[in-house]
C-alpha cells in the first residue's frame, strides 16, 4: 500500500482547540482557525474588494461624463467605505463573518464567549489600517505620500507588514493584533450535516437470525484506538471510494490485526470490522479507557492513571508511519481476556448518566 | 455479533428528530432572523437547545461517531450563539451609541485625551513661538504642498484671498466635492491615530505633535501679516470638531499603548481588550465627527465670509461638545 492513500484520507487541519464555558456547564469546543485558512479567506474579501472597486470605478468614469462633481464625491466616499467598512460592516451583519470567511469556513467570536459586540469588531478591523492598508500604500505609492521616500523606507514598511502578517504564527490562538485588541479569536465554523450511522443496518441481519460473516476478537479489536477507527469511518462515508483503495485497506488491516477469515467483499469486511471496532471501543470508553490510538498500550484492568498521561489530540498528532512499525502486541503483564470480551463488545450495561441537570422549567425568553 | 443496536447507535436514533427539528429553527433564525419563528417554535427553541447540549455532553462520552459528534459540536455552537446574542434593532444600536457609549467612553479616557491635546498644544505653541522670532522657521514646519502658496514671501492681500475666499469665484457643486474629500482624508488621518496607538505610542505622540506644529506655524505666519482674526475665523468653525476629534483619536491610541505598557490589577491582555474596545467605540464616534466638521469645512466656510458668523458657528460648535461629551449619558444605561 502506497503512502499517497494513506495521507489522502488523513485529518484536516486541527489546530490548537479552545473550550468556552456555557452556562448549562458544557463547554464548547472550538478549533482554532489555521494561519493558511486565515490568509485565504483575507485573500477572497481583498480579492473581493478590488473587483468591488474596479467595477465601481468603471461606473463613476462613465458617470463623470454627465456629473463629474458627484462621480468624484462618490469616489472618496466608496474608498473610504470599502477601505473602513467592508470587514467590519459583513462581520456585524453576519456575525463575525465576511464572505472569505464564509466560504473558507471560519468565524470570529468573542474570546470569552460573550455575544460579539460590535465595537469589537471595530476594533479588531480598524488596525488593519496600520496592518495592511498604510504599510501597502508606502510600499506601492510612496513617492507620492512622502517626496524622495528612501529606499530603506520601504524596506521598513515591507518589514513591518511582514511583522503583522505573521504575527498570528506567534501565538497559540493565531491572533491578530486586532484580535489581541478587541479580545475576539478566529475559529473554525463549517457546516456539518448529519449523515447516516454506518451501525445500522446490521441489526436487521441479526434479526433475521444470520450469523455476522466477519467475526473479530478481542485481542484483534485491540490492534487500533480512536483515531484509526475515525479515519476508518472517513474512508467508508467517502462516496466514491475506488475499490482497490478498500481492497488495500482491508488487506492492511487483515495484516495488521493477524485476520485470517473470510475478507469479501471488502465494502461489508470493512463495514462490519468498523461496527466491531466501535462496539469494542465504546464499551471500553464506558470503562473509562479511552484509548487515543495505536500506539498507546490497551489496558486490561490497569489503574487509569497510568494511561491518561497523554491527552488525545497530542497523541494524535504523532503519528508513527505504519510501515515502518512492527505489530504492537500486549506486553507479557497484559494477559489477553478474550473469552469473556469478545462476545460482549459493548462493555457492562450501564446507562450513561448526563452531565447536565434537568432544565428549569421557564426558558430565557427575555434573551433570545 | 450478537448486540443489536449500539450503545451511541440507540442514543442517536432517540434524539435525532430534536437534533433536527433545532437545526432547522436555528437555520431560521440565522437567515431571517428571530422574528420568523412563530411562538411555539419560539418557545420550544431554549428547549431543543439544552437537549442538544445535553446531547453533546454524553455524545463525548459514549460515542466515537465523528460525524455525529462534529454535528452535535456544530449546532450545539451555533445555537448557543441564537440563544445568547441578544439582537436589537439597528435603530436601538445607534440611540444607545450616541446618547451613551460613545460620550461615556470618550470621559472614560479623558486622561489620555487630555493628554493628546497636551501634545497638540505643546507642538503648537513651539511652532509659534518660533515661525514668530523667525518667518524663515515657517519651512520646517509646513511642507510647501500643504501650504498651497501661503508662505512667508505671500502678502497680506493673498493671504486674506484665501481666508475670505476672494479669489475665483467657487461654484456650489465643487464644494461638495471638496468635502467629501475633506471627511474621507481627515477620518482617515483620524483613524490611523487610534490604530498606531496599538502598537507605538510614539508615533501618535508624533503625530499629534505634528498636527499642533502645521497649526502652529500657520498661526504665526498670519499674526505677523495681521491677520490672527480672519485666519481663527476660517479655522474655528469645523476646527473646533475636527481637532478634537482628531484628539479623541489620539487619546484612544495613547490609551490601548499605555494599557499595554501598564497593565496595572488586569492581565496585560486583558487591560489591552478593554481599552481597544473602548477605544475602538471612540473611533467609530470620530468619524461622525470628521463628517459633520467636513459638512462645515466644505460648505460653510467657503460661502459664509461674515466673521461674527464664523465665530458664532465655531462657539455653538465647541459648547456643543462640552455638553455632550460632559453630560450626555451619565445617567444609568436603559434596561
């Protein structure tokens, strides 16, 4: 199996994430916005603005002929506007979003997690004044602006819009020295529909009394964590798989957990091992194991504390090249419990009990 | 495999049809606004809502479906932000800015807008003082472009031209023109104040300074022509508002620099989110400020030669402001 295929179906960006707290005391998650996705929806609205500006400067030369006094107000007026107001006036209409920011998938919100207010926005939009706009007018025009402008004068403003531009890869959150003003961070917002659960079909099967072709046990199940049982679940909900990328995959795993049986047709080998996979896993999260991925150790009754040293998403960003690593057996200390896991993948039925407390009983209509 | 259903199989199939029924209201909501759902799905929505979030707390617990759990984080967020960002009406927005934040913000800096008029003032009077002993001073100052002709070897009659506009005739359409190019330059100019003050307080500090030493010069140039009067009576009318609000501008950038510098009880991040969003609430209010002093400079002054008139519109202009900026909104902000 190639590397292409593996890297094609790996994660997205994730970035650094924050938690803001709500008052029902859950915490929302967010994904911090990449300095790439930044930079890209900063290049849409710039680009957007240009072709706003073009278009409009073809308009008042045509008006110039008829009124060439009203043509130039307008002018300065729509230069002044666009060069103040874009961002600021779609962020407060659309909360926190411009149309790059739309169409890349990002928001900004208020770092505390308060509504977005809007001298916020202000005052995150008006220091690209000193970010973007002033430096780019030097860089390009300075002759004009300033008579004899040295040449190190504009080495100066090319370094100083460098300094702003990768100011966010400075900091954690990827702020901007607007953001750091008005306290707003940039996150990722896209819209996520609700697919279909791959676990459901086989119920019918089993009500019809068949026997599941692919069967699993519990020291195979132990073969992957988390993180490959979600890049598992990314491959089958891709829509147009080709089939010798399930053919790879299967094989791969067969490998990898020491199957031996039945393995075709690849689609429903894989179905059905991502539906054991994730009853196993699962019922071990219950238990309060929760393992990362591969390569963090199973547990088999081992105190908890031993394997939560490393959080989730550190563990998931290292990742191991598969190739190069021997299959990870239990060590000696472990020994395998097979017989009573295997036919019990979802764990000991207890009802997960909620977080959160019941609901007053009268909503906050007076906020919405 | 023996097992039925899933634990968060089961779990999802109970809860899906909330999940959606809230999508779609909060969907609504971001497209039409609040006002589009009817009472029921009014009142069912904080509902569906603490479902949802009840939902995500034990999804993160019990499942590992990605998709679900993005889905859940997704809604969950988005209708948070419907349940707990009050909209008002945009009309609400604008009364409440100007009978409060903007007035209360600019006396909640008053020291570092003291400060830039001390800075404007200081420039001002050193230009003066010396364009005075010395006409020849008047070039260090005011850079030929900016002067327009009005240099030491103009005489009095061309100055006066300019003041009194006696020169060509101007039409009224130019005007307009004029200032609408007055109130994009000066907002400008007033805007880069506020956002320099986010990073080196020097340079609204040279700004300033700068701005006070134009004035400066210009002052002394007329007083040895003679013509102190007619020169405060071009200047006054809009000069009143444009300059303080090109000092308010300076005092909110002196105020986020020096929140920087001194954090004082807050976080230094924390102590710069404060004074950048008030401030951020006096630049706004400036540039209402730039237009009304651009409305003056374009129009009035250039048709209007009466003194006692320009005096009297630069009087009404700087009582004006004091009343605002001084007793304007004190009171308790309206529930």
């Amino acid at each position: 199996m190639s590397d292409s295929t593996k890297v094609r179906y790996l994660e997205g960006h994730k970035g650094p994430t924050v938690e803001i707290p709500t008052p029902e005391g859950v915490p929302l998650r967010f994904t911090v916005a990449s300095g790439g996705d930044r930079a890209g929806a900063f290049l849409l609205d710039a680009f957007l603005i240009i072709m706003a500006v073009i278009v409009c400067g073809i308009v008042i030369t045509a008006l110039m002929v008829i009124d060439s006094a009203t043509a130039s107000s307008l002018a300065f007026v729509l230069i002044f506007g666009f060069r103040n107001f874009y961002f600021s006036g779609l962020e407060i209409l659309w909360r926190g979003r411009t149309v790059g920011k739309r169409m890349i998938g990002l928001q900004v919100i208020d770092r505390s997690g308060k509504p977005l207010r809007v001298e916020a926005i202000f005052a995150r939009n008006l220091t690209r004044e000193i970010e973007v706009f002033l430096p780019l007018t030097i860089l390009l025009a300075g002759d004009e602006l300033i008579p004899n402008l040295p040449p190190w004068g504009r080495l100066i403003s090319l370094l100083w819009v460098m300094g702003f531009i990768f100011f966010p890869l400075f900091n954690k959150q990827r702020l901007r020295v607007g953001d750091l003003v008005a306290g707003t961070m940039v996150v990722q917002a896209p819209r996520r529909t609700l697919l279909p659960d791959l676990v459901e079909e086989p119920a019918e099967e089993v009500a019809s009394g068949e026997m599941a072709r692919f069967a699993f046990t519990r020291e195979q199940l132990d073969s992957y964590g988390i993180y490959e049982l979600q890049v598992l679940e990314k491959i089958l909900r891709e829509p147009k798989t080709p089939a010798e990328t399930l053919l790879a995959v299967s094989e791969r795993i067969a490998k990898k957990i020491g199957y031996t049986g039945e393995m075709y047709p690849s689609l429903e080998f894989l179905s059905e091992f991502y539906r054991a996979q994730r009853a196993y896993l699962e019922g071990r999260m219950l238990m309060g194991d929760k393992r990362a991925d591969k390569s963090v150790a199973p547990q088999a009754g081992k105190p908890r504390a031993l394997q939560t040293k490393l959080s989730g998403k550190e563990r998931s960003r290292a990742k191991p090249s598969a190739s190069a690593e021997p299959l990870q057996w239990r060590t000696p200390e472990d020994p395998p419990q097979a017989a009573s896991q295997a036919g019990d993948p979802a764990g000991p039925r207890v009802p997960p009990v909620p977080v959160v407390p019941p609901a007053p009983p009268t909503p906050p209509a007076d906020e919405v | 495999m023996s097992e039925i259903a899933l634990k968060s199989t089961q779990f999802r199939q109970e809860r899906e049809k909330r999940w959606r029924e809230l999508e779609r209201l909060v969907t609504q909501v971001e497209k039409r606004g609040i006002r589009s759902l009817t009472a029921d799905e009014l009142h069912d929505l904080p509902v569906l809502y603490r479902g949802v979030i009840s939902s995500l707390s034990v999804a993160r617990s019990i499942s590992l479906d990605r998709n679900v759990l993005e889905y859940l984080e997704g809604l969950a967020v988005r209708s948070y932000f419907v349940v707990y960002s009050p909209r008002r009406r945009p009309g609400e927005v604008v009364i409440e800015y100007l009978t409060h934040s903007f007035p209360q913000a600019v006396r909640d800096l008053k020291v570092w807008v003291a400060l830039s008029m001390a800075v404007t003032v200081v420039g001002f009077l050193a230009a003066y003082g010396m364009t005075l002993s010395n006409l020849d001073n008047y070039d260090l100052f005011v850079s030929p472009d900016y002067s327009a002709g009005r240099n030491p070897s103009s005489t009095r009659e061309e100055l006066r031209a300019v003041l009194m506009n006696e020169g060509e005739k101007v039409e009224s359409q130019s005007l307009g023109v004029f200032a609408t190019f007055l109130f994009t330059h000066n907002a400008q100019i007033g805007l880069l104040c506020y956002a320099l003050g986010a990073v080196p307080l020097l340079l609204v500090g040279l700004l300033l300074i700068q701005n006070g030493l134009i004035l400066g010069a210009f002052a002394a140039l007329h007083e040895q022509k003679g013509l102190s009067v007619e020169l405060w009576s071009w200047l006054l009318p809009h000069g009143v508002t444009e300059l303080l609000a090109v000092m308010l501008c300076g005092g909110a950038g002196f105020a986020v620099g020096m929140a920087a510098i001194f954090p004082g009880r807050r976080t230094r991040l924390e102590s710069m989110v404060v004074a950048g969003r008030r401030a951020g609430v006096i630049a706004i209010g400036c540039v209402g400020m730039f237009f009304i002093a651009a409305l003056i400079e374009g129009f009035f002054r250039q048709l209007v030669n009466d003194l006692t008139i320009r005096y009297s519109v630069a009087l009404i202009t700087g009582l004006f402001w004091i009343y605002y900026f001084g007793w304007v909104g004190r009171k308790a902000r309206p529930a």
